[in-house]
C-alpha cells in the first residue's frame, strides 16, 4: 500500500515537472541558443567580442575582393556586412545588428557553434583535435569554424546549392601524405576544398564575393577536381581554364 502511495506521488511529480518543463521551455527567450548568446544591439562604433562573434558570422557577405577583419572593431565595413547578411535573408536591412539579425543567425547555427550545412568533422577529416599543423589546434579549429560561415554565405548565395567539402584541416603528416604544399593552408585551418552541383569554375568565381582570399580552381595546377578556398588574408586568385 506504502510502495502504491509512493508510486502515486512519484507519477504526479513527473507530470508536474514535465508541465513545469514545457511552460519553461514556451516561456524562454526566443534568442536563447546553445551556441553563443548576444546581449545588446551592436551598431557602428561599437567594440568587443560580441561584435567578434557577430563578424565571424557576416564575414562571407561582402564586396568582390573584400576580406572583413574579424577585429571586434564594429566599422564601416562591418555595417555593409551586415546589411548583406540582412538582404540574403530577407530582413529589414538597416547594418545595424539586433534581434531579428540574431534571431536569424540562430537559425543558421548548430548547438556547437558551426552553420547548419556545415560540420566540424567535414572540415577535418585529418584528426579528432586539429592538432599538428601550423597553428595550435584552437586557432586550427577557430579558423574552420569562420571558414564554414563563409561556406554557408557562398552556399546561399549560390540558391542554397549543397556544397561538398573533399578535405579541409590537415596536420603536417596528413598534409604530406595528399602531396599537399608545404606551405598549405590546410595547415592552418582555414582551407576547404569544394566540389558541389555548380562547375569548379562557378565555385571560383562566386568565392571571390564571399570573403576568401586565397581560391585556386581549374587550369592552376592540381585543382582540375576541386575548387580550393581559404582564408588568406592577402588575396592570391587563379583558375586559368574558367577565364577569370
Ligand atoms: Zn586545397
């Protein structure tokens, strides 16, 4: 009879705390998001790393040539970023970053921080920790993670065509065993080569609007099969067969 009683206040507590659960759950800010949080509005002229956060995300949307510094620093060119972000999507677009634009990237991003059609295991396929390459694996795995949201802009750019990443991160040893260069950026983290339902050259061409600066593509050599991109800050460009 104890042990019924006992079931019985156990049952109603359960359904207690699953009400209490689903009423917090609908209660919850719509901005909550397992990933990163942003607390305030971030407009020109304002600094921190809430705007590096915000950068990582919009870094694909820019100018033909274009390299957004990742810098903290909310500026000019931060702005147009941010108002491409906005007309990709579909929002009002002001370059100012509030919660329809954080609402938005939200949607874009997965709990561990990388754009939905992306992962960090498609962009490393060379080891579980992205560690021995160039860089610390931190700054590795940093470094695909900005590369991805880059990804994700030239993907929708494209009209949301799937995009393939062959290899991305390579320690020096799985850098060495592809016969890459020596001074690869898949050393570094920052390097995806692409395949995808549009032409090598297409890939190519639409990358030079979405923030890389290093893209070699058909015609340059070893990159008949794959349009490679990474994140060079200087901008080094050459697919001789697609005439660009
Ligand atoms: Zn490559």
């Amino acid at each position: 009879m104890l042990r019924r009683a006992m079931q019985l206040v156990l049952t109603i507590v359960m359904i207690m705390s699953a009400t209490a659960g689903g009423m917090l759950a609908t209660a919850a800010p719509a901005q909550a998001d397992e990933c990163y949080t942003w607390g305030r509005t971030l407009s020109e002229g304002m600094s921190g790393a809430d705007v590096t956060q915000l950068q990582i995300r919009v870094a694909g949307h820019v100018d033909y040539g274009e390299i957004l510094s990742v810098d903290g620093s909310f500026g000019p060119r931060t702005t147009a970023a941010v108002t491409k972000f906005q007309q990709a999507y579909g929002l009002a677009a002001d370059g100012v970053a509030g919660s329809q634009t954080f609402s938005k990237i939200y949607a874009l991003q997965d709990p561990d921080c990388t754009p939905i059609h992306f992962t960090y295991a498609e962009l490393n396929k060379c080891n579980s920790d992205w560690s021995g390459g160039a860089v610390s694996a931190a700054t590795a795995k940093s470094n695909g993670l900005r590369t991805m949201w880059k990804l994700e802009a030239m993907r929708h750019a494209m009209g949301d065509v799937p995009l393939t990443v062959t290899s991305g991160f390579r320690s020096t040893a799985c850098n060495n065993a592809v016969g890459g260069a020596s001074n690869s950026r898949h050393l570094y983290g920052d390097a995806a080569d692409l395949v995808g339902s549009p032409t090598l050259c297409q890939l190519a061409q639409r990358a030079r609007y979405q923030g890389f600066g290093g893209i070699f593509g058909p015609g340059y050599p070893d990159h008949n099969d794959h349009t490679h991109v990474d994140g060079r800050t200087s901008r080094s460009w050459s697919a001789p067969n697609c005439g660009v």
